[in-house]
C-alpha cells in the first residue's frame, strides 16, 4: 500500500513539475512574477476542486493523493498553504490562521534571504 501511494504521488509530483516549469517557460514577464503568480492562483483552484469532489467520492483516495499530493504538490505547494488556511478558517480558528500565513511568509521570506547570504 505504502509503494504504491508512493508511485501515485511521485508521478502525479513529475507532472506537476513539468507543468510548473513549462509554465515558467512560456510566461514570462520583468516587472512582475506572473508565471509564480499563476501557478500559485491555479494550483489553488485544482486543489480546492479536487478535494470538493474527494470530499464528496467514496473511493477517491488515490486520484486525491495522485492530483492533490502529487499534482498539486509538484506544481505549486502553495495550493496546500492555501488549502490549509481555508480549513483554519471554516474552522474558526482565527488566531492559527493569522499565525500559520503571518509566520509562514516572514520566516519563509527570512529563510531564503538567509540561505542566500549563506551561500553567496
């Protein structure tokens, strides 16, 4: 079982990838990231579609893990930051939203401004 989630996650992750870089590729602009911008704003669609139809499907585990883990997850893993912040949000849990998007941009911004300097 574990193998073959690993399989479906890992291909659906190579597709994801090739689709994030060909969209890099043929969107491309100086003044403004449009091409992340993209990725971020339609990964965020599939994945909100993808777990409204599994959240309605019985037996829809694997095409969940294949096109939301996998997919999703190799195109953008900011379709999950936003999945996770819509639940904390129909949950009502205010404050761990605020701090889970807060944290995550200034530590997440932080992190690579670190590693830059690290290495440079």
């Amino acid at each position: 079982m574990l193998l073959k989630n690993i399989v479906l996650v890992g291909l659906g992750g190579m597709i994801g990838s090739v689709m994030r870089y060909l969209t890099s590729h043929f969107i491309r602009h100086d003044s403004f990231p449009y091409a992340t911008f993209t990725v971020n704003i339609v990964g965020s669609l599939l994945i909100g579609a993808i777990m409204g139809v599994a959240s309605k499907q019985e037996g829809f585990g694997n095409w969940r893990l294949f096109l939301a883990t996998g997919v999703c997850g190799g195109f953008t893993t900011f379709s999950a930051f936003a999945w996770e912040n819509m639940q904390m949000i129909q949950q009502a849990r205010y404050g761990a939203f605020i701090l889970y998007t807060g944290a995550s941009l200034l530590f997440g911004i932080a992190a690579v401004m670190l590693g830059y300097l690290i290495t440079k």
